[in-house]
C-alpha cells in the first residue's frame, strides 16, 4: 500500500496581471485587493475575512500570508502551504543547464530565466513538489550572503534598500529582543554573519506554518505600532515586507539547529513576465486597421501624422488606429488622445510591443524589433487588413480609400518608389545590381517604398510571409531591411497603388535630386502627384520641422498648428537650428525667422519681435556650461592680445558676461524667486 501524498498550496502572489502560474499546487493571489484599482477575476484575493489587506503598502507579499493563516480553512486545509511571486519560484527540477544562467546578484542561488515558458513549468511540477515536500517539514531557497553584495552586514543591506530608514532597523532588531527571546542566539547571528534567506518564499508544514505566522506578525505588528509613517513615500512603505525577510531566517535557523527537516532549494526570477495582450478591432463592423510604430521623441510628429489623418476623416465611418510603441508616456499618450477625444467614430489605442517579442531567441527577436512592417500581420491576426503608413508621413485624403481597394489576390499593396528609381539611373550606383543580385528581385523597376503598406492578414500569415523575411535577413547583409526584404520576398504578390498614395520628398543624389535620374515617364508622373497627393512621406534628410522651407513642408506645418505639440516642435525646431551653427545668435534667429516668413506664418514677425530677447536668454540658460567656456575662451584671448584686437575680444566676453547675467536674472523671474 502506498503512502498519501500531502497535500499541499502553494500561493503565488500577483499585485499587477501578469501570466498566472496556476496548477492543482499552484494558486493565485492577489495582494493588496482591498485597494486595487482593478479586481482580477481570475484569481482570489486576500480582502476577505480577517486580512490586512489595506495595509499591503507596509506588508507586500506578506498580506497574502496573514489570509492564508486567518483563513486556512477556506484554501481546503492542505497538509503543506508555501508563497512564492508572480516572477520568482523555486526550482523544483534543476535543468541541466542552469549554469548557463546568470544569478539575480552577486552569487546567489537564484538564477534568471527568459520568460515562463514549458522549459520553465518543468522545473517545478507538481509531482517533483510533492515528493520533495514528503521529505521534509520546511522548503526555503539557500540563503544569501549580503557580503557578495558588498555590504558588511545585513543592517548596511538594509540602509540601502530604496528609501528605507536605518532606524526602523534597529527599533525591529530591539522589538526582536524584547518580543522574542528564545531567538536570541539566531538575532545576533543575523546581525554578525550577513546570511538571509530572501524573496519571504516558503513551503512549510501545516503546524510550522501557523507557528512562523504567529511568530512573525506579532514582531510586524510590534514594530508598526511604534513607527509614524504618515509621512513615508510608496517604497518607504514597504518596511514591514522588507524586515519579514529577515524574521524569515531567524525562525529557519532557529529550527534548523532543533533538527528539523529543512530542504533548501535553487530559485528562479522571470525577467520578462508582462502578460502579452491581443489586439482586438474596436468596432465590430470594421475588420481594419491603420497603424504605425513611433517611440517617445517621435510624439510631436506622430501628432501631426495623426492630426491630418483624422482632418481628412468620414463621419460615417470608422476608423481603428493602434500606434505600436514601446517608450511613449502616459502623459503623451492623453495629449494624443485629446486629438480624437470628441470623434466617436476614431478608436486610437497603443500597444507595447515590448511584451510580444520576449519569447523569440535573440537573433530573431532583435530583428523582430528592427521590423515592424513585417511583423503587424502577426500582431494583428484577428483583422482582415492591416494599413501601415510611416509616422513621417502626411495625410492629404481620407485613409479610409486604402480599405477599399482590391488587392486582386495579392499579399500587399504598395506604391513604386521614385527614389529607388533614381538611384538606378544614377552613374557610379549599384542599387540596380544589389536588387537583382543580393535581392534577387526579376524586375528591379519594380520596387516598391514600404512607407505605406496595405497588408492582408490571412494571405500573409498563412504563406509565413514573415518568417521567410526573417530568414533572409539573418542570413546576409541587408541595406534597407524590411523595405528590401518585402521587395524580395513578396515579387509577384504586389499589387501596385496609385502613386498618389505615397509621394515622397526626393532625396539627394550629388548636387541634385532623384529626380533627375528617374526614367522620364515616372518624373511626369512625379510632377502631377506632388500637385494630387493623397500621402505625402518626407524621407529625405531635410524633414520639415527642421527645415520650415524645405520640399512639401508648407502643408506639414498647417497641420503641426492643430496639435498640442505645436510649441515643442517649435522649441525643438529653435534649439536644433541653432546649436548646428556658429552662435551668433542674432544672425541665427534672425535667419530662422525669415525662413517662418517664407512659409507664411501668420503675425510670425511680431511674434519674433516680442521674444526675440527671451529667446536668446532661453538659449544661454539651457547651454551654460558652453557660455561660460566663450567667456573664458574671449578672457584669454584679451589678455594676449592688443590695440583693435583686445578691444574686438574685451567687447565679446563683455557681451557673453552681461547675456549669462542676464540669462540667470530670467531664469529667476520665470521661477517666482
């Protein structure tokens, strides 16, 4: 007759959604539900019956712990019960190579792991925990030695945990004496030897369990009552969660030394543990979708490319746009959001695609987040069309046409790209030979820019489009990436837009453009699309918020005076402009002045005439480490120099002298001081 197996709860605690870890053993918490913004449905909490709940600022993990305890006859009275985190576990199974894996610190016995995958769940399933459970009464990773961290004691440690206040150390340390004299002997030894067991990650007997709760939340309660944390920030908070730790060690070593039998183990931490949303349409009746991938600098001009999207957009129909992101801020977020706020019929949505690659092996996933373009089919699989138009691009019609189109049994639509057809006819180019060799493209003249891009999902993933893109790339050098692997890899399975549908700025080739290297039916056909653009795209160098007077910029900036951002990219406009030059900085505001004029900015001149002063000092306020080198560089020159020469160098360093004077005087008045 076999022996029953315990049975046993190991709770793993999740404050934020994360993949669930989630087994007949493995049960998920939630910590600190009390005062969540959002409920997860899918797990319990530890809000009901008698809980601390509210108090899982202080207590962390350890509020899952207080209801596990006060509540053990509502988790079916298991013989075992253990904590573990939403990313860090025990490892059960060692893989044979977890010598491959770097340690989370300095030496430590917890090892990292990619992401919480089957090779992961390996390591720790249920059968592996219930044999090593069934030999013995208490389950902790190895302890750490804080000296690997360069620390010489524990109470050092814990100085310089974030915002935590060494006082609250020695106040635990003295309640400890006080509270709990029979652990004297492992309290000194915590304090002398810099040994701690980490993470407050458990598996103990039931009767052990109830022990260590009882024993470390009467020390917890001791010393919260005897701090004022009224005014502590969010990680000072966390005192109580942080000092468990060490009551942790202290009742470990303490049975320890009385022949329990203790188990310790190797741990894991997951470093990419986000769970990965799926992107679904936002309106029912529309299976497409407009997106476009820009990061945190790129807001101000994703602005814009926003803006004339929804200017020239139907009010009867629906338009679902997703910006693929994966640094813009909350706060720039809610400026882009305000651009559709009162328009129904516009769904505008962000997705970080940070979490979407986290899983693919190095060399893919580097390529992966380089490539977007070819990479949206796969993200966006449960739409019909994917439209995807570069961020430096310019709406002049309703996108809305692009849904329409028939693609006529093809993988893409796209436009030919002019520039590329430049490049061909250029002499001293091998554009021409690279795309027939490398790319090994039948037609080089059919080239196509991938800056607008209509995508049919299911033709797309179900011919592993993507995959065979991937492959060419990690196999030889590439000069336009994804642009020349669609080329190469979809020849034949392009249907080719209306060259309205992608007019570019043309880029430079020697003293002129590409223009005048393009075969002569495409330069006709150039000249009436500059004039009928649907999409502009401004690809060559000079992009008009840095160059007001260049190609196609005209209609840009009207545009870019729609937008929250307006003033930012004015600001950046200024600061760029004149920083590439010389500073004389009357020649250069004046100059960019001149170059507004020429745009037809209205009442530009005043405005410039009224701050023109300001200007200048902003600028000396937010280069000061460069005005005061001038200042000493003018001060030598003077010194060694003489007649009309020291006069010329005494006027320049006066000047610099009395602007940096100045500056710091405005930089008061705009503080209030």
């Amino acid at each position: 007759m076999q022996p029953t197996q315990p049975t046993i709860k190991i709770f793993v605690t999740y404050k934020e959604k994360h993949p669930m870890l989630k087994s007949e053993i493995f049960t998920p918490i939630q910590t600190g539900r009390a005062i969540a913004d959002k409920i997860f449905e899918d797990m319990i909490g530890d809000d009901t019956g008698d809980n601390v709940s509210k108090e899982n600022p202080k207590y962390n993990e350890l509020s899952a712990q207080y209801w596990v305890w006060k509540n053990y006859d509502k988790i079916g009275n298991p013989d075992y019960v253990g904590f573990t985190h939403y990313r860090r576990h025990f490892i059960f199974d060692e893989p044979n190579d977890l010598a491959k894996h770097e340690p989370w610190m300095p030496k430590s016995y917890v090892y990292r792991f990619k992401s919480l995958d089957n090779n992961y769940l390996n390591m720790m399933k249920d059968d592996d925990i219930r044999f090593i459970c069934s030999k013995c009464e208490c389950i902790t990773l190895k302890p750490y030695d804080v000296h690997h961290m360069g620390d010489n004691s524990i109470r050092e440690r814990f100085s310089k945990l974030p915002q935590q206040n060494l006082e609250n150390f020695d106040l635990f340390i003295n309640t400890l004496y006080e509270e709990a004299p029979e652990y004297k002997a492992e309290i000194e030894y915590l304090q002398k030897s810099g040994v701690q067991y980490l993470c407050n990650m458990f598996i103990m007997k039931k009767e052990l369990f109830f022990e260590y709760s009882k024993f470390a939340f009467n020390i917890l309660q001791k010393v919260d009552e005897k701090i004022d944390s009224q005014h502590y920030s969010e990680k000072g908070l966390r005192y109580l969660g942080f000092l468990g730790e060490m009551l942790l060690g202290i009742f470990v070593m303490h049975w320890q030394a009385r022949n329990k039998k203790i188990k310790e183990l190797n741990g894991s931490i997951i470093l990419h543990n986000d769970t990965v949303d799926e992107i679904k349409p936002a309106f029912s009746s529309v299976k497409n979708v407009i997106t476009t991938y820009a990061d945190e600098n790129d807001v101000p001009y994703l602005s814009v490319w926003l803006n004339s999207l929804i200017s020239h957009a139907n009010k009867s129909k629906n338009y679902d746009i997703v910006i693929l992101e994966k640094t813009i801020s909350d706060a720039n977020k809610e400026s882009l959001l305000s651009l559709c706020a009162d328009k129904k019929n516009i769904s505008l949505r962000f997705f970080n695609t940070k979490q979407y690659f986290v899983n693919e092996p190095e060399d893919l996933r580097v390529h992966k987040e380089r490539c977007y373009k070819i990479c949206v089919a796969e993200i966006f699989k449960d739409y019909s069309r994917v439209i995807y138009v570069d961020w430096n691009c310019l709406f002049a019609q309703d996108v809305a046409e692009l849904k329409q189109i028939n693609l006529k049994d093809n993988v893409i639509g796209a436009c030919l790209d002019y520039n590329m057809n430049g490049f061909f006819g250029a002499n001293h180019s091998d554009w021409k030979e690279y795309c027939a060799e490398t790319l090994q493209m039948n037609d080089v003249y059919a080239y196509v820019n991938a800056s607008v891009l209509i995508i049919d999902v299911k033709k797309f993933n179900e011919q592993n489009i993507a995959q065979q893109c991937f492959d060419m790339l990690m196999m030889q050098p590439i000069r336009n990436r994804e642009q020349d692997v669609i080329n190469s890899v979809l020849q034949g399975k392009i249907f080719y837009l209306s060259e309205l549908w992608n007019v570019p700025t043309l880029l430079p080739l020697g003293k002129q453009t590409t223009l005048y290297t393009m075969e002569y039916d495409l330069q006709v056909k150039y000249a009436k699309a500059v004039k009928q653009a649907k999409i502009i795209q401004y690809v060559s160098a000079r992009k008009p918020w840095i160059y007001p007077n260049s190609d196609m910029a005209l209609v840009w900036w009207q545009y870019a005076r729609q937008t929250p951002f307006y003033e930012e990219i004015l600001t950046r406009l200024i600061d760029f402009r004149i920083s590439q030059k010389d500073p004389q900085i009357d020649v250069n505001v004046a100059q960019l002045r001149q170059e507004f004029v020429n745009i037809h900015f209205p009442n530009i001149n005043n405005h410039f005439a009224k701050n023109e002063k300001d200007m200048k000092l902003l600028f000396v306020m937010t280069h000061p480490v460069k005005f005061r080198l001038k200042k000493w560089c003018y001060g030598i020159k003077k010194a060694f120099a003489f007649g009309k020469r020291h006069k010329k160098y005494q006027n320049k360093f006066n000047a610099v002298k009395q602007l940096i004077k100045e500056a710091k005087i405005y930089e008061k008045q705009l503080a209030g001081i």
